[in-house]
C-alpha cells in the first residue's frame, strides 16, 4: 500500500471506530491496480522484496482453479480486504510498539551506563541473594566450580567490579536487543538436549528432509534455514569458514551474501557431509523453497514476514557448543526447546531456560516420545512441574505453547526420497491432531501474535532491567540512610575524642618541653657558674714552690695548674650534662610510654658516651697570658706585718700553710713545715720562705742596738747614737723587704696569674660560649626523644583526624550517591511504567 494510504489509515485509527472500516473499504477501491486484491485471491502471496502482491504459483496445481468455481468470488473479495485490514491493522500496531520498546531501550542504555559511571566513581551496593530485594539480569553471580553456595563474603570493591562487568554484558545485550526490534525477520530457535529429536521435528515442520537424522548425534554445526525466494532463487548451503569467522555470533555479522568471499557454497544434497564439519564452519545457511504448501500454511513461504529456522547442536555436546547455545539465545526472537520425555528437563536443559526467561517470558516446549511413556500422566506432571519453576508464563499457557507428541506422531518421509525431499504431498501426514495442533500455535504466535513473538523478549527484557536499575537504586538508598546515620554517629563519637587526644598531646608536648628547657638551663648555669669558679684557688692547691734556683719551672707550673682547673671545670660540666640528659631522657620515655603506649621509642637506645665527642668549645690555647716579672711579687701591708710579726700581726699565709705540716714544734715554729730538711739543704733559697730570714734579721738588729747601748750607755739616744741606728735601721728595712718579697713569691705568682686569667676568661666570654655549647648539645639530645612525642602525638591525633576526614568524605560522597539514586530509581520507575503500558496483546 503507498505511503499516503498508509498515513490516511493512521489518522482514521484516531477516528471513529464505527466508520473507520467502511472509510478503508472505500479506499480500497479507489487505490491503484497493483495493490488491488483480484477476485482469485488464494492466489496471491505479498512479496517484501518488490513490495506487491504476486501471483503464487505454488498455491495451485498447474494453475488449476477449477476447485474455486464453487465460491462467491465478491464473498472472497470480502474476505481477503478484512484480512488485509487486519494485517495493516497489525502492522500499526507493530511498528508503534517496535519504536516505544526502541525509546526504551536507548534509556536503559542511558540509565546502564549513568550508574556505571557512579560506579567507577563510587563503588555502589548490589543485593546479593535477597528475597526482600532480587534482581533478574543484573544479578551479580559469584557461584565457583563445585560451590553452590552464595554466602560468600566479598567486600564492596570487589562487587562492584563483578557490578561492572555484568552492567557491560547489559549494555552489549542492549545492543543486540535492539538489532533484533528493528529487524524486521523473526528468528525461530529450536535447541535441546542430544538426541531429543531436533532436526527430526525442524524437518517436520518444513514437510522436508532438510536436515539429516540419525540415532546418533549428527548436527555438530548451527543451521540457519531461510526461503530461497527472499534470497537466492536457489536451494543452496552457504557455509561460512571459521577462518572467517570462529563464532557462531561472528559468522551473522560476517556473513554477507554479495560477498562470496564470507562463505563457500555447497548442494543441498551436501547436507549430510556439512553438518558434522564443525571443525571447518562456524555457521550453515540453508537456503530451500518452501513451495509444497500455501502461504496460509507454510512457516517459511508465510508473505508476511521473513522468518528462518535455526537447528542447534545438542546443549551437552561439549562444553564449547553448549556456550555457543547460550550465547545465541540473545540474538533469536523465539525458543523452541525440544525435549525427550524419558529425560525430561536436563541441567543444562534447565540453565539454557534460566538465562533465556530473563527475556523471555514465552518458550514453545515440545515433549518428544511422550507415547514411549507408560505413565503419561506423571511425566507430564513433571515436565510441567519443571517449566513452572523457570518459565511461569509458559505454563500458566501450557495449553498453547506445552505440546506432548508421539514419535510417531510427526509427520512421515517416503524412503525413496532424498534430503532434497521431492515427494508427494500426500506422502506427508497432515491429518495428525497432535502436531497439526503444534504447527497451528506455532503459526499463530509467529504470525498472528508478531508482537508477542517478536517484540516480547525485549519487553520482557526491559522490564526485568528497569525493575533491576530500580531496585539497585532502593536498595542504595536503604543502605545510603543507614551508612549515613552510622557516619553521623561516629562523627559524633569522634568529636569529645579527639578533643580530649589533643588536650592530652598538648600536654605532654608541654611537659617535655618544660622537661627539656628545664635540662637545658640547668646545664648552662652549671657551667657558667663552674667555669667561672673555676679560678677561685687557694695558694694550698697551688704546685710547690721549690726555690729561686726554679722559679722559671715554678712559673709554668703554676700557670698549667690554672689551665687544668680551667679544663677540669669544662670536663666536669659536660660530665654532669651527660648524666642529667640521660636522666630526662629516661624521664620523658617513662612519660611517653605511660601516655602513648608501650610501643613509644621502643627500639631507640640512649648513649651518652657519644655526646661531646666533637670539641667544638674554645681552645685552651686562645687563654695564652703573657707573663711579665711583676707577675712574682704582690706585696701588701698585711702581708709585711704578718711576715715582720711572725703571724702576731697582718696575715702570713705561707706561715699557715706550714702550721698544717704535721713536723715537730721547732719546724713549725721556724717555718720550715714545708720542705724537707735535705731539701733546705739543697736549696737554701728555700730558707727565704721560713721564718728564718726574719730571725736573722732582728737577730743582727737586736745585737746592734743592743751594743750601740752599751758602747753609749746614757748617750743612746744622741744624735750620733740615732745616727748610727738609723742606718743600720735602713739596711735591715731594706734587708727585710727583699727577703719579704722572695718570702711572698709562692703567693704572689699563683694570685697574679690567677687574675691574668679570669679577665682572660671574661675578654673572650669563655664561660658563656662553653656554657651554651654544652646546653645546645643538650637540646639537641633531648630534641629526638621530644620530637618523637610528639611526632607519636601528631601520629594518634592525625590517625583519628584522619579516620573523621575518612568518615566525612565517605559522607559527603553517601550525600551524592543519595541523591544520585533519588533520581535514578524515579527514571528507572518512569521509564518501566512506559514499558509496562506497551500493549503487545493487541494484534
């Protein structure tokens, strides 16, 4: 019929219902010559590849009609324009239906790959085995090899990958779903086990012995069986090489029939060889003329729609064939299953149904050998019982697609025939209730119910997944309020705890820091104070003085002396710095380990010995003092007196330190408690430092006054007299005054080069500079053991900052995907209630 037909039945379809019939006869009648149906018109077939109606010689034997004189010819007239209505009607109807399920399935690829996308983003959750929550097509199946059971614990990475490569299987069924709505052919899949009887039943419906039979298992090779006439004119095997293409799936997208290099081309005769060659061919297209029934008869010739017969290998074959069985199932429109009644439904009989309910909610089961069965009522029940479990919509119309047949049952083949089957037709037996009752449910789903048989499987298929998007989006949701309720609450936990940790590291951190500053300050007043108090000697600590004779070697001595006490001091202040460091180390180790667990520092080792090993303090060689001769004398009046009285009066310090000298009284009262007495012998100058160098003198000086008494009795005190006692006066002064200051030296030097010193000490800062080198090195030692609390504090704190920072991004991402799920399942709920209105009943 021309387009402006076609569009002018649309509008009347809006129309009245009472005269849209009458409207479309009228039409009718007015239309061109060649869409005008003549009065003979079971002669006729409509033919898609030049769009008209053509004469079918077929339908007659050498043209002869006499068989139709006895009918009304303006009654078939009749007839053939209300079938022709109905058809168009049909078509309407097809063609809306086919563009809703095709809207549908690009938003359910659209919807597929949105949440495959939040996925990848964030891992989504997927009910696993739920009753309250199931899934259909995008069921995550885990099941192993001799594990049949689901309760295996996966955490939710690991789902969502397993998520994401069934969501891809989704998408690719997606794609061939919707190959398959706009294609215009319908594709009839008869499978089964081995040996249940496939090719013998594709053979009856074709009223052909097309395919070869055997008690054996003989069709190792997928055979597509087509009308000639819509193709090649010629009745021929197409086979396409595995070279070409290795799958079964590969072959349909390879094959191209312009393209001969895709296939190689057999007889038909041939079949019996070609269908075992599964080692060289991937796929058989068998291409027959289906002339030895009308079109009103014939599934194939049917001048409706182009429909091709698919013969599969036994499904336990072997493993790789009952894959390809599987796979294929996604590219037909319809399933025959053909199944032996003395097995029944097999474990791979019944997988093939699992995965093919999952869009098809409609399967033709034939029973072979069902009168080979004694009790034909509980193989029935079982069979039945099984279809219910896996196909409920099949069995709540087992009526119509559930046929129970008799080996005997099918129609016959003469034995003088070949494959090509050229015999005559009344050789076949179309008068057996049972098949005839199969080929006529057969023929109308195929034809009448286009919609069901084609269109179905995709709505069924759309439906399944949107429901399945839909509750993936619930069930998010569910789980996304309680995880959020649950972060909340930790959140909530987490605060007073972190709080009190960060009190807690503070004050610690405090309390090592008071402990090092503590260290530190200690060390650097000790030092200070003992460097500078290292100068304050007594004359008693002083080396010994051994004369004139040595008072070069004395000099030396004296001045290494102070040098040594200089060194000592320093020596002694890193000493004590050891030990108070190791002391605070201890200290904040017991703290750390009583606040931070007994982990903190536990492989760490103190060595005290290492610290101080560089000397970085200044050289004893910067306190050079030059030594000058008024270095050896230091008189004063006190000293004279003490020296001049003995100790009556002033103070006479060498005089003291010999009164410790544990000698004999006449030593002690001499002065000659120091020294030995060899040693005053070998050294007289050592006599200068007793008493008797002012013994001498005030013996010498009593004799001479007392004889100037005598040799001028009363004249004593003349001039003369005092004359005289005045010059003896002067020399014993000036006597006493060297002997005083030889007798001072051991004093003096020690005092002099002890002053020199101590303002050496303070030009170059000596004590401060060595004070602060002692105290840094200090800091630096305890600033490992305070760095690592509190690194130890910032580790806990950051821990649990770090878990709260965790929990809070696992929030805000629940927030996104909550609301990323809100919008999904309110689509995925649209878009199937659009599915769902699709009528497919009405044809």
């Amino acid at each position: 019929m021309s387009q402006q037909h076609q569009r002018q039945q649309t509008k009347n379809s809006n129309g009245d219902d009472t005269n849209f019939h009458d409207d479309y006869l009228s039409q009718l009648l007015n239309d061109d010559a060649s869409t005008v149906v003549p009065s003979q018109p079971e002669q006729l077939i409509y033919s898609r590849s030049e769009h008209s109606f053509v004469n079918d010689d077929a339908t007659t034997l050498e043209g002869d009609v006499s068989h139709l004189a006895a009918h009304d010819s303006s009654h078939k007239r009749r007839q053939s324009n209300d079938r022709m209505l109905s058809l168009h009607l049909s078509q309407w109807n097809y063609n809306n239906n086919r563009v809703g399920l095709n809207r549908g399935i690009q938003s359910a690829e659209e919807l597929i790959q949105l949440i495959t996308q939040e996925n990848e983003t964030r891992p989504i959750n997927v009910p696993l085995s739920s009753t309250e929550y199931p899934l259909h097509i995008l069921e995550v199946d885990f099941k192993f090899r001799g594990n049949t059971d689901n309760n295996v614990n996966l955490d939710k990475n690991a789902i969502a990958n397993l998520f994401a490569v069934r969501a891809k299987t989704a998408l690719g069924h997606l794609e061939s779903l919707q190959k398959r709505v706009d294609d215009t052919s319908s594709k009839v899949f008869i499978t089964g086990d081995l040996n249940a009887g496939k090719s013998t039943f594709c053979n009856a419906l074709l009223r052909r012995r097309i395919m070869p039979v055997d008690q054996l298992p003989c069709t190792n090779v997928f055979c597509e069986i087509l009308e000639a006439r819509e193709y090649t004119e010629v009745e021929e095997v197409h086979a396409i090489p595995l070279a070409v293409a290795p799958t079964v799936k590969e072959a349909n997208t390879a094959y191209n029939i312009r393209d001969k290099s895709t296939y190689r081309v057999y007889p038909i005769d041939q079949m019996p060889d070609l269908v075992y060659r599964s080692d060289l061919y991937s796929l058989l297209k068998v291409y027959i003329k289906d002339d030895k029934r009308p079109a009103d008869l014939s599934l194939l010739r049917n001048g409706t729609v182009d429909i091709s017969l698919i013969d599969s290998p036994g499904l336990n074959m072997d493993s790789i064939q009952t894959t390809e069985v599987l796979s294929r199932q996604e590219e037909i429109d319809m399933v025959i299953f053909v199944v032996n009644s003395e097995n029944q439904l097999t474990l791979s009989g019944q997988e093939f149904i699992q995965v093919a309910s999952r869009e098809k909610k409609l399967m033709f089961f034939v029973v072979n050998k069902f009168d080979q069965i004694r009790d034909k009522g509980r193989c029935k029940k079982l069979i039945l019982d099984q279809i219910k479990k896996m196909s409920p919509e099949t069995h709540k119309q087992s009526s119509e697609f559930v046929h129970f047949v008799s080996s005997g049952s099918r129609p016959g083949f003469p034995e003088d025939n070949g494959p090509d089957g050229n015999g005559d037709e009344n050789d076949f037996d179309a008068c057996d209730p049972d098949f005839d009752r199969l080929e006529t449910s057969l023929r109308n789903f195929v034809l009448k119910k286009r919609s069901l048989s084609k269109l179905l499987p995709a709505k069924t298929y759309l439906s399944k997944l949107l429901g399945d998007i839909s509750v993936i989006a619930k069930w998010n949701l569910d789980i996304g309020g309680q995880e959020n309720k649950k972060f909340n609450a930790e959140l909530q936990a987490m605060k007073p705890e972190i709080k009190s940790s960060s009190a807690q590291s503070q004050k610690l951190t405090d309390r090592v820091d008071k402990i090092v500053e503590s260290a530190v300050s200690d060390a650097y007043d000790f030092t200070k104070h003992k460097i500078n108090k290292a100068l304050e000697l007594s004359i008693e600590d002083f080396p010994d003085y051994e004369g004139l004779s040595r008072i070069y070697d004395y000099v030396l001595r004296s001045r290494q002396y102070i040098l040594d006490q200089i060194r000592d001091s320093v020596g002694t202040s890193e000493f004590k710095a050891k030990n108070e460091t190791s002391i605070k180390v201890e200290e904040i180790h017991i703290w750390g380990k009583s606040e931070l667990g007994d982990e903190f520092m536990s492989d760490r080792e103190f060595k005290s010995d290492l610290m101080f090993t560089k000397k970085k303090h200044l050289s004893l060689k910067a306190l050079d003092v030059p030594f000058d001769i008024l270095d050896l004398i230091s008189p004063s009046w006190n000293g004279f007196l003490g020296y001049l009285s003995w100790g009556f009066f002033g103070e006479d310090r060498l005089v003291e330190k010999a009164s410790d000298v544990g000698e004999p009284a006449w030593h002690t009262t001499l002065g000659l408690g120091q020294y030995s007495v060899s040693k005053y012998w070998t050294n007289p100058s050592l006599l200068l430092t007793s008493k008797i160098p002012a013994l001498a003198v005030y013996s010498w000086g009593g004799t001479r006054v007392f004889t100037t008494i005598l040799f001028y009795g009363s004249r004593f005190f003349s001039w003369q007299a005092v004359s005289r006692l005045s010059s003896s006066a002067l020399i014993l002064g000036s006597v006493m005054g060297i002997a005083y200051l030889v007798h001072d030296l051991p004093r003096a030097l020690p005092l002099n080069l002890s002053q020199k010193y101590r303002s050496k000490l303070r030009e170059v800062d000596y004590a401060h500079r060595n004070a602060k080198r002692i105290s840094d090195e200090v800091r630096d030692v305890l600033r490992f053991p305070s760095r690592e609390v509190v690194k130890s504090c910032e580790a806990i704190l950051g821990k649990k900052q770090a878990a709260r920072r965790e929990i809070e991004t696992k929030l805000q991402n629940n927030i996104l995907s909550l609301k990323f799920f809100r919008a999904l399942a309110h689509r995925a709920d649209t878009q199937m209630q659009v599915i769902e209105e699709i009528n497919l009943d009405v044809d």
